[in-house]
C-alpha cells in the first residue's frame, strides 16, 4: 500500500488538502512532525510521497518547504490542492476567553491572527507548535489554555470554539503540493503548472535574461520567489511557478534554455493546476486560481511541431 | 531631541543595529513592542524615524515588515546598516540544559536555530516572544527556562550562556532600516540603494517589462520579493532593490517609466547602501554588499546630461 | 520670397509633389538637376528648402537621397507628401513604337518599367536621365526616340502617349520630402512621424537594444533601411521612420536613450504624416498610410506628465 | 557537366567572383543577360546553379536580386565571394576624354561613379548596359563612345584606358552568391552565415520580437535590409544576414521560432562565410568580413547538447 506522509498530527489543514487529492485514496497518511520531516521521510523512501504547504495567500511563501525543495537529492511535485483556511480559538469546555493566559498554535496561524490574538487576548503568552491540530492536543491535554486551530481539530479533540473566523484576513487560501521522489512526471492536463528554482550568477541583467526566455516562448509566470542562498550572502534561488508542462515543446525549449543560462536550476515539477478550493465541508468548488487561460501567442504545441517540420525539412533539403 | 523608534526592549539586535548609525547620536531611542509597533509610532509622530529588521541572509525577507511599508500613510527609508547576528542560549544562573523545558525567543530566533533545538532541546516548549531581547527578559524573570538571544542581553540581564553560536548557519546578517515619514531623501552618496514596491496588472509579461525599464537604463536589481495582496488572490506586490539614487536621471526616468507601467508604484527610499557589519564589539569592518560596482552603462548623469542638452537643442532648433 | 529647389526640371513627380504641400503657396519653385543638386543647394543657402523623393512603394528607398542625408551639415524633414506615380511611354507626334531606338528616362522610371520595356521595346537602347521629365525634354528634342515619363510632361512638351500606364506594379506611391537647414520643427500634428538614422557599435545585439528603447516607450517603428558606411565595410546607417514628434516626451526619452546608445544619431526631422496621395487630377484622397493608429501604450503625453510631476515630488519630498 | 549561369557577359565582376569559388572548376559557364534571367535560368533548370551579385559595400542591397530571391519556386545561396571592384573608364584606340559624348555602364557602374562623371564627362549622355561588360562590348562596337568597366573587360575587348579608378568610394567591396534550387545546405564549417527573409504583420514591436528570438539564442545579425512588398503598401520583406548554420542548435531554434512568429519566412541558405577579397590579379587575400568572432555566449552547440539530455532525463523521469 502507498504511503503518504503529511505535516500532522491529524485534523491540520495538510491532512485536509491530501484528503481532496486522488493519490490519497487507498493511500495509508502517515502524520509526520513538521515540513522538514515530511520531506526527509519522502527523500529516505520511508513515505512514497508527502503532503506539505507551500504558499498562502496572505502570508506568501513557507520558506522552509522552499529551502528544503532545493536540498539534495532532488524531489519532485506531482499535484496541488487549494485549502480555504478558517482559523478558530478552541479550548477545553468551560474555559472563558478571560481565563486564556496562553496560547498555542503553528507559526502559520500565529501569523494570520496576529492582529486579533493583540486585540483580544493582549496579554496571552503565545506558544509555537508544530502544527495547528497538535497545538490543539496541546489545548486538550491542558499544556496551553487556548489553541488557534481549525474547525476540524475542535470536533477531533472535543474543544470549544471561544471564536470563529479569527484570521486577520478572512479568505486565505493555502496551497499544498504533493512531493515524490523524481521519477516521470504526471501527463499533460492542458492547464499545468511547472514549477523551478533558479540560481544565477550574481550579475546585472540575469533575471531579465531569464524571464525573457520564458516570456519569448509564450510562458506565463504566475509565481516568483527570492530565497536567500544560504552561506552566500546576497544571492538568491529564484522560485518561479509557470503555466505549461515540460512535456510540451514550449516549456521544454525554454527549460533546456535556462538550463544553458543559469548557473543552477532545478526542475521541481509539471502537474495539473488546481482549480478547486477544499473547504472544511467538502466545500462549494470555486475556481481560486484567478488569471484568466494565458494566451500562448505562438507557442502552442501544433506550431512547435509546424515549425519543427519546416526547420527538418530544411536541414535534409526535402523541402523549403 | 529627536526620537527613534525601534524594535524592543533594550539589547535587541535591532538597538545593536540603530546604534551603528549616526542618526542615533545624540538621539533618544525608544524601544517599542514590534516591527508593526514601530511603523504605527513613525506614521502617527509619536516618534521621528523608526528602526526596523527587513532582510536576514539566512531567513530571508521579514514578511511583516515588507507588508507594513506598502500601508498607508507612506514612510521613507533614509538609512541601512547590517549587523552580523549571534544566537545564544540564555539562562538564569545555575540552570543546566537538562533543565530547560521551555524557551522563548523572537519568530527569527527560533527559525534561525530551530535545527540547534531540535537536537539539542527537543522536548522543550518553544514560545514566541516580541523580540530576542524580550525572550532574555522572560528567562531572567523566570517565566520560561531559557532564551535564545543576543550577548548583549546576556550581559544586560546578567544570565548564563548555555550554548553559544546556536544559528543553523553561522554568519547570518541582517539588515536593518531606518525609516521616516516621507521627506527630501539623503543626497546622493555614488553608492546608494533605492527600494521600491510595485504592482502590475495581473497579465502575462508585465514583470519582464517592469524589469526591463530597469535594465535598459543600466540600473541593477539587487533583490526581488513577491508578497501576496491580502485580499487579492494570486497578485503580489513585487518589492525590489536596485542600485542608484532619485535624484540621478537613470534612476528618475525609470521610476518615472514604472509609475506610467505599473498598477501602483510606491517609492521607499534612496539611501547609501551599507557596507560595514556592525558587530557586537565594534567588530572590524568588512564590505558585506558583496557585489562589484555596478557598470552603469549608458547610464551615467554625465551621459544623460548630453543627451539632454542635445535634446533641448533639437526641439528648439538651436542644434542638431 | 521664399525659394524652394525641387527635383526638375518642370513636370517631375517631385513638382507635383512640391504643388502638394502648403509650403509652395507663393514660394518661387527652382528645378535643379538631381536630389545631391537639391541638399546641396538648401545645405549652401542658395534656396530656402528643397524637394526630393525618399521612398517608392515599389522600389524601396531612393539611396543617394538617404546618404545625402545623413552627410554635413545637418539637414532636417519638415514635411512630407504622397504622390501615386503613373508611367506613360511618350515620343514626338506621329512616331510609331516600331520607330522606338532609344528610350530615356530617370533611373527610377527605368527601373519600375524593366519588365514592359523587355517585353514591348526589347532591342531598344535604353538612357538615364537625371528626371523623368528632362527624359520628356529629351523626346522633344529629338535627341532620344521615347521617353518613360510623366502624364503632366506630355502636356508641358506636346508630346504623344504611345503607351498608357506601363509601370510593372501599378498603384505605386512615392513618397517625398521637404528639406530645410536646422531649426524648430513644426508644431505637433497630433499625427507625426519623426525620422532619424542612427549607427552602433558593431557588436552584436545593438540594433536590438535601439528598437527597445523605442518599443518601451511605445514607440511604433514604420520604417527601417540600413546603408552601407562608405568607407567602413560591414557597417551601417540605419534610417528609421517611428511615430510620434520630437517635442513628446515619450519621443524626447526614446531619442535621448539612442544619444546615449548609439555610436551616431542624427535627428531628421518631425512632422505631418502624409495622408492623402497627390494624383494628377488633384486625385480622390485616400489613406496611403496604411498601418492603424498605434495604440501608445505607456507613452501618452498625459501619462509622461502625471509621472513626471510624481518624481519631481519623490525628489523635493514634497509628496509620495 | 554542371552548368553555371552568371551575369554576363564574359568578363563581368560576376564572372570574376564565380571563378574565385570551388564550385566553377570544371564547371560550364554561361553568361545570362541581367540578375533576373540567372535566378530564372536556375529556377528553369537550364543551368544547376547561378552567380549574381547581391550587395555592395558602397551602393548596398542589389534590389533586384533581393527582390528575385523571394520569389517562387524557392532558391538556396550555397556558396558566396567577394570581389573588390575597380572600375575604368575605355574606349577604343585613338579616343580621347573630349571625344566622349556618349558613355554606358550597369546601373550599378553609373552610379558609383555618379561624381566623377559629373566632374570629368558632365556633358556625356550616360546609357543604361545590361551589365558592365556589355557596356565595354558597345563601346568595342562603337554603339557608345566610351563605358564604365572592368580593367578584365578592356583587355578581352582591347579596348585603352582612358581613366583608371574612377569610383567615387575607391576600395568598393561587391559580395555575390551562388544560388541552387533547394537541397541539403553545404555541411558547417564553423564560419558561416545563414540568409533569410521574414514578412511580420504590420504590428508595433513585431521587429523587435524578431530580433529577441535572435539575441536570446546567442546570434549575431550582421545585415537587415528591408524591401517594400510589391503590393502591400508599408510592408516590407525584412532580409536578414546571421552567423551561423541552420544545423547548428542555436540557429534550428532561432529559425523555428521565426517560423512560429513571422507571417512568412524564407529561409535561403546556410554557407560559409567568404573571407577572401578575389582582386582582378588574385589579389592579396584579406579579411573583408570585418566583424570579430562572435561571443556566442549560452548558444554553443555542446551547450544545447547538454541542456537537450537534461531535458530529455527530466521528460522520461530518469534524471533531474
């Protein structure tokens, strides 16, 4: 049977967003403590996959999932789901919001009520935990007064909800993407996305250079990231995410170009684009990922493979 | 007397940081509870300029930060300096670790060492405090076992270190900066940094052309940040750094050529780049930019001033 | 009185284009012999402005004319017109095209009949003229059997029409240029064209960084030739007609960037578009022009001002 | 035996230059009236391949030629020499300057000497020859006083000397080509040059988008020249001149993508670059092409190599 390790324990979001993806069926979820070890047990085959955030709507990118997609050795995404996240305060029954003198939850969460969590409970001590459902254990087993979690950790745990919908920006939405180990990529969907990291030397005009390239094959960035390189001190990995499938000849083109032009990049992944957003219910689908189909100008496949034709022709002279 | 704002309590690195600067003489510093805490003080006069994290080597850009420089009403940086960062884990005279079962440490301190805590204090509780400095506080007060923190407020609070170095990775930098509200920024110094945030209609190619702008008139980008529009899914405010200063042309054209460009452009400042790290004992200087002088191309004042006055020239027909 | 030279003698192409434009109301109109006659005379003072054709739909451009041009001292363009040019074969009354031995014209008349002259004429002996109508003037002398030339020289020398309409492209428009020594262009028409050529380094990738510079700015390029540098092989002019006037800003800033780009540039002048095509007869107008009107992007002149008067407030901190 | 068609007739600067190339030993050449009835002849099969003239260092594009070679069926340029042309003044024995009243040459030979016919023989009636060497056959025959050829055309016609270097450039370098019907291009050398032509539609920015696709892929344009479309009024043939050989990587890609943008291309030939002058006395051999090697920068074939087998590892999954 698969194994699938997600960032847990049960009842996070994580687990939510692996729930609304195909692979999970059948699959045996392995909750793993933290983005780090879901990502060290896929790359030590101790999981055949993993389930990790990567972005949020309101609060940008989890830097430790982007720092860790271009650790070695490489892995792979091969799907996305879109969770609508709702925060809510729990704590066990018969607690008032005026006796919560401490707080728990994931770094994520403390983040996104920041502003409610000062209004409300100013002088609550706030605790960082792994993850939001076990900030909610922590709240069961008396550890902490209060945990920001989510709907799903209260009905797990049997905790109260002091107060709902406490996020300071109603309406993020989370995206989670399923990691494997390198091997074929899914098949083309006709609405995929790439996603790479990039690295280049340190010199004016090379981020141009490489946005150019994807522009001029008719390749829209939806996504760009900088992450610091670690122990070189202003320079950057580049996360980019792109419409298209390295499958496709546009994308493979522009890929085997950044590949001449870039110092490093790393392929992390061709899969379809999710379009629905998994709510806590099942959810009314929506289509959360926005920009409008990306025209492709003159980079569709039948004038890749018209243009190849013409260019084959030329070169054994069959024809002009 | 001039009042500065900065990211307290005392014995922070962000006082570290202010202190290096010569706005600071003479001044009286006023340590506030937060990053955001110190922006509000800034826009409401409470104080005249205020110090603030925006960049760490290792952690990468401070989220907050960057998103409460895009509120409104606008602030200025005037001034940057670069401080290189120690942790170190405090205590309370003739604490041992094996006694700590909790420490507390700003959202970047606990980042920075979180593989250090794992390994070392892996069943300790891990709590989130306002600032570094707060965290030694908190352990000197005994409300948590232990901090990760600066030397400095090892001394101030006159505790123990328990461990020293703890950083994942050693010879992290950050970078502080000092803002106002908006103002005549400094005069040009021939090595200054402009930070600016942008947004672009959400269409395919508009960053490669935000870019470009740049580049055709020589000026280098030396960073790029993505965050997330809160209640825009899939947009971003692109924050940039480049080299060069308002008041040079190469410069005023292209911000001129982004404001007629992009959605909303918002300047942040020219000021000189940093060059020296300010360590915790004066330390001795070295040039952290890393990057060469830019060559600027066709893009020196000189060269425009020519082209300016042959310009003027053609339209009143005194010259060809 | 207002002296202006024209491409002559009486009934050339060039005249009627001449009588086309405002410009010769009341002027005095000297026939000279050959476009270098006419930017010499208008170079040395002996006429005011000067006439000459620029560009032939059929043939291209009129070489001597671009190299002219960009020889000292500078000349500018401050008008240009349309004329649809028709070839007629004329000779003396009563000769017959069996009679036909020689046959005169100006290169270009020979050049744009090649095919009927090979087909009707082929054993006759063919002659340059320095014009189309001193060919004319030629027939009526008797110095030559026939001449390639104009309807209105027909009528200037009593000559017959043996053939009617014999260009090997009919329909086509030359385009032709009013010359004046330096001064203030003429004012904005709303609907201008500037013309400027222009030499690079001979490094790869200048020419394209010229047409980015113009393309950033929304500046639609009509027209691009390129001329030999006489005694530098392997270098080039490039004559380049864009959108716009020198007194827009979008303009001004293309045209200083290529000061500071380029190797050479040299202004040719702003000024009307022509729109309406001089026919014999006065002529029914139509839009010779053909391309839409450019969609300007980025570069109105409402767009350069809001701006500009942005920086200038970033730089006097006076407003954000 | 192999046919060669050339302007002729015999002892044109045509025949010169097809005698420099390999392909003409052994070979039976055919002198054909005007560049048209060569590329005819080609096209017809009456001869395997043609010589014409296609660019002069003074005079630039040969339109003709250029125009002919977009015509159909399709031809290819499969070899290309240079010729440094000297033109003289003859006539028969016992001619002096005074008795000059008539003089013929090629288009060409008239106008390169435009100014010193003007100085020397400004009364001379000037006729149009189908070539130079024609022009010295007339004077031979006294149809014509005297002609504008070649110092190889007065000996075969024995004809004196009235003037020697009479061009108004001295140091005129004519390039020709060989043209065949469409078959396998000559193999790479490592110096060639590959000539198109392209039409965009008549948007701003298709030019530049054409040139992008070249800088991007590390290709030098060494010549653009645009050609009026017979009748399509402000459309031009676009003909461009690029380092490199249609089965190099760099410039299949290059050639592919123009496929996909442009509204037509044509390609018309891969072939070695000349580097040698052919003087009428086998000359001293210099490098004529002028341009240093080109950085080719990430184009190199072992690049595209290496990026393809990464590409290819990435699609099938057995490397990353």
């Amino acid at each position: 049977m698969t194994r699938i390790g997600f960032l847990g324990p049960h009842a996070t979001f994580t687990e939510q967003a692996l729930r609304s993806l195909p692979a999970s069926d059948g699959a045996e979820l392995v909750p793993l403590a933290g983005s780090p070890a879901v990502l060290a047990a896929v790359r030590d085959g101790s999981v055949d996959a993993g389930c990790v955030p990567i972005e949020n709507s309101v609060e940008g990118a989890v830097p430790p999932v982007l720092d860790g997609l271009v650790d070695d050795p490489p892995l792979m995404i091969v799907a996305e789901a879109l969770v609508a996240v709702r925060f809510v305060l729990l704590a066990r029954r018969g607690t008032s919001r005026g006796d919560v003198g401490s707080v728990a939850s994931h770094g994520h969460g403390i983040a996104q009520t920041r502003g409610w969590l000062a209004d409300h409970l100013p002088d609550a001590e706030v605790r960082v935990s792994s993850s939001t459902a076990e900030a909610a254990a922590q709240a069961a087993r008396g550890e902490v007064d209060a945990a920001v979690s989510s709907p799903l950790a209260a009905e797990q745990h049997g905790l109260d909800v002091l107060a709902d919908d406490i996020a300071d920006n109603p309406g993020a939405i989370t995206r989670f993407v399923l990691l494997t180990r390198p091997g074929p990529p899914p098949a083309p969907s006709g609405r995929d996305r790439t996603t790479l990291a990039a690295t280049t030397l340190n010199r004016p005009g090379t981020l141009l250079g490489l946005l150019t390239e994807l522009a001029l094959r008719g390749i829209d960035l939806t996504r760009i990231e900088s992450r610091p390189i670690k122990d070189r001190h202003a320079e950057y990995w580049f996360h980019l995410d792109c419409s298209g499938h390295v499958a496709e000849p546009a994308m493979g083109e522009a890929l085997a170009a950044l590949h001449r032009r870039c110092d490093r990049v790393r392929f992390l992944g061709s899969f379809p684009r999710a379009g629905d957003v998994a709510g806590p219910a099942g959810g009314a689908a929506r289509d959360a990922a926005g920009s409008p189909a990306v025209p492709l100008g003159p980079a569709s496949p039948e004038e890749f493979s018209a243009a190849q034709r013409w260019l084959d022709g030329l070169r054994d002279g069959t024809h002009t």
